[in-house]
C-alpha cells in the first residue's frame, strides 16, 4: 500500500479535489509545501476559516496553527477585517489612482517601527525583498548580497541560494532556473556566525551591497540570532559602507507591535526592512522601508524603478490596517500565553514518550525540532528526524489540528485561539507524540 492511502480514506473530498488540481496545476497546488510531500497523504481543500478554526471539502474541523503561515494573527473571518473589507470592496477594489487607506496604512507602519522613515507598499513579500535588494544596489552601486543559510525570503532568484522554508522541506540544495552568475552574486553564510561574517566583507566587503536576513529566522524552523550576533551584523556592515536589511516579513507586527525589532531590547537600527503576512490581513500586502535617504532613491523621486498594478490596493490595505489596530497590547499577551501553553505541553507529552526535541521560541513564534541541542543555523536545523515528525503530525491531523506540514515551519497561533481551541490541542499531544516516538 501506499503511505497516502491512509489519509486518503480520511479525507475523499480533498483526494478528488487534488486529483483536479492535478490535470491543471503542477502538483496541484500554487504553493510548494502545501502539497504535503515531506509528510505523505492528502493535502486537505480548506472551504471554510473561523477564528481558529478551518474547515475542509469533507466537513471535517481543524484547529489551525498555520494561520495561512502567518497572516491570522486575529484568527480567521475576523468580524471587524470582514467589515473593512466589505466596506472597501463595495467602493471598488483596484483604482490604479493613489486611494487614503495606502497612506494610513503606510502611516502605521512608520509610526510602529522606529527604523522606517518612508514605506513602499508591494503585494507580497518576495516582492518587498526584491525590492529591497535592488534599492541596496542602487544606493551602493556594488553587485553582491549576503544570504545566511537556511533563511527564506521568497521565490526572488538571488535569494534561492540555500533557503529555507519549502526549499528546505523539499531538500533542493538550490532551485534549477537560477543561473549560476546570479547565484554567484549571492554569498551565503552560516547564520549566527561572526567570524564568517568577518572573513567574508574582508575579502569582498567593497563590492557588497547588502546582508539581508530574517530578524530572527523562522523558515528553518524559529532560529533567533545569537547574543551579539544582530550587533555583529550592524557593526560589520556600517564599517564596509554596506545596508543592513531585515527581512520581518514573518516576525514584523507578530513578535510585538512592531516586530523582531522592537521586542524585549532588540533595537538595532537596520537601514531597511521588509514587511508581509500580518500587515495584509489574510490579503496580499506587503512592504519594504526605511532610512528616508535610501528610499529617496525609488522612482518616481529616484532612478531605482520599482511598481505594481495592485500595489496599495484598496482592499488589501483596508484588511491590513485594520488587522493593525486591532494588533494591541491584549492580542500579543494572549499569543504569548497561547504560544507557551501549546509548546509546553508539547514539549511535556514528546518527553514523556521519550521523543528526542527541542522547542526555540522568537517571541509567539515557535517551533519543535525533533532533535536534541541547541539549534544556531541550518546544519543544526537539517539534523532532525523528520520521519518522527511526520507521525507526529498526521496523529495531530487525525486528532483535528493542523500543523504545518514541516519539520521546518513554525507554528503560528492567533489571538483567536480561546481556552476550547487549546484545550483541544493539548488533548491531541500525547497520542501524537507516542506515534512519534514510533
Ligand atoms: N521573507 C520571509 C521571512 C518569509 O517568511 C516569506 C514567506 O514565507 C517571504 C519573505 C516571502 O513572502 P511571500 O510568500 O509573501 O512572497
């Protein structure tokens, strides 16, 4: 038998839709980790999302710890995001033409996050990254990047070097259809290591334009940098007349109200910075800013060309801002209560069934590694069972709750997630951790 047929019994509505999407998408899906691979068995349609629950094609119910991998931080169909949606959408959802809430919504982001002076909105954050990049080069007028391995950043050619997330759940050393002389201009380093940092801009440092990486990384699992390490990166940089960019598309506006910067004294100043996930409300918005002299640079004020179609959209942006104001102080203390209460337990029924883990936490933002020790970088990462993880999660997916279906992906909470949708998945831990343990 096959290792899907299990699953498939479970969830037929699913296994037919994915034989559809099949004849007509590659893989049948329009997002690589999504197909399930590194875990086996039916990738399940979602029909529906309420608060911190999804429902699939066959009816069944999941309490959800993907939260569209990041975007749900108030939990699914949101009443007062519905609202804004609603109330934009019947005014018309694209003008082409500059509209109010792209400037309140810029507004907010400036206001929450210290280093930014000036936003450009984008609509996804391989866009902002990309964008970023480019403005790098601009602004410096030197070709090459730095990349730590095991970060994402998304699909942006440059930066398919050694990333994490699907490339890495997948194990692709690197994606085909990169051409080596764009690779080249990629330098990848192990994450939380200063003297490669060091040795790497004394032999090249005049010609980097860049570093860029995840604040604190969260697509090889959650990987926060070292003591020193984000210091290390500032200094480093500063010295060699190259840009610091952080990439908080994941962290920014769910680690705190700002981001990874912003959270418990992380305050260096990075000179740009990028922004996805929360700020879209489940929408396609995304963001890249920063010191108000770089991004002087973009067109139509500067010679960096930079645009987009739905860039702003009215839509997007009202979901957005409005899933910003309602981010207080109340939503993040209730994601770190959630966020401790799922991982302890976990880690408390893996233990109990003698399963090898370790559980790294970015503020709300977790994962478990199926491996004892520390994890720093991405060797540390890749050296996990992810066979065991694999029973763990379709045990987790019997019991009704939907993990991430990697090793390598952090799982997300929401505000949403009440005292019923924890208890059920604390109920489900044991059992999924025995079958761990195989
Ligand atoms: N940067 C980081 C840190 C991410 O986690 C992601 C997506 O997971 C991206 C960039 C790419 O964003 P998008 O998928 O919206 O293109």
């Amino acid at each position: 038998s096959t290792p899907t047929a299990p699953s498939d019994t479970d969830a037929p509505a699913s296994a037919a839709l994915l034989a559809r999407a099949r004849a007509v998408t590659p893989g049948g899906v329009n997002s690589p980790v999504r197909a399930f691979r590194s875990v086996g068995g039916t990738p399940r349609f979602m029909v529906r999302g309420a608060g911190p629950y999804l429902t699939d094609a066959d009816g069944t119910e999941y309490v959800d710890l993907v939260g569209s991998w990041g975007p749900m931080i108030l939990g699914h169909a949101h009443p007062a995001v519905l609202d804004a949606v609603y109330d934009a959408a019947s005014r018309g959802t694209s003008f082409g033409t500059p509209s109010e809430n792209e400037v309140a919504l810029a507004e907010e982001i400036v206001a929450r996050i210290g280093p930014v002076d000036q936003v450009r909105l984008v609509s996804s954050g391989t866009e902002a990254t990309m964008s970023a990049i480019r403005l790098a080069r601009g602004f410096t007028g030197r070709p090459l990047v730095v990349k730590f391995a095991g970060h994402y950043h998304g699909h942006v050619d440059s930066l398919l070097v050694a990333a994490g997330s699907g490339v890495a759940t997948l194990a692709l050393p690197d994606s085909a259809g990169v051409p080596a002389q764009m690779a080249a201009e990629t330098l990848v380093l192990p994450f939380n290591d200063v003297e490669a940092l060091e040795a790497v801009f004394a032999a090249r440092g005049d010609q980097i334009a860049c570093v860029i990486t995840e604040a604190a990384a969260g697509n090889m699992g959650v990987v926060t940098p070292q003591p020193g390490f984000t210091e290390a990166l500032r200094r480093v940089t500063a010295e060699h007349g190259a840009l610091l960019v952080t990439d908080e598309v994941m962290t920014g506006f769910r680690c705190s109200r700002a981001g990874w910067w912003g959270y418990e004294g992380v305050d260096v100043t990075p000179d740009l910075m990028t922004f996805g996930k929360v700020m879209g409300g489940g929408f396609p918005a995304a963001a890249f800013g920063g010191r108000a002299d770089v991004m002087a640079l973009l067109a139509p004020d500067g010679p960096v060309y930079q645009a987009g179609t739905l860039s702003g959209n009215p839509v997007a942006t009202a979901a957005g801002l409005t899933t910003l104001q309602h981010c207080d102080d109340a939503v993040y203390a209730r994601l770190d209560e959630v966020s401790r209460t799922i991982s302890a337990a976990a880690s408390s029924a893996l233990a109990a069934a003698g399963v090898p883990h370790r559980v790294q936490h970015a503020s709300s933002m977790f994962s478990v590694f199926f491996r004892e020790g520390e994890v720093r970088d991405y060797d540390d990462a890749r050296d996990q069972d992810t066979a065991a993880f694999g029973r763990f999660f379709h045990a987790m997916l019997s019991a009704g709750v939907y993990l991430p279906p990697s090793a390598f992906e952090c799982w997300f909470v929401s505000a949403a997630h009440d005292d019923a949708a924890v208890q059920r998945i604390l109920d489900a831990l044991p059992a999924a951790a025995a079958a761990a343990a195989g």
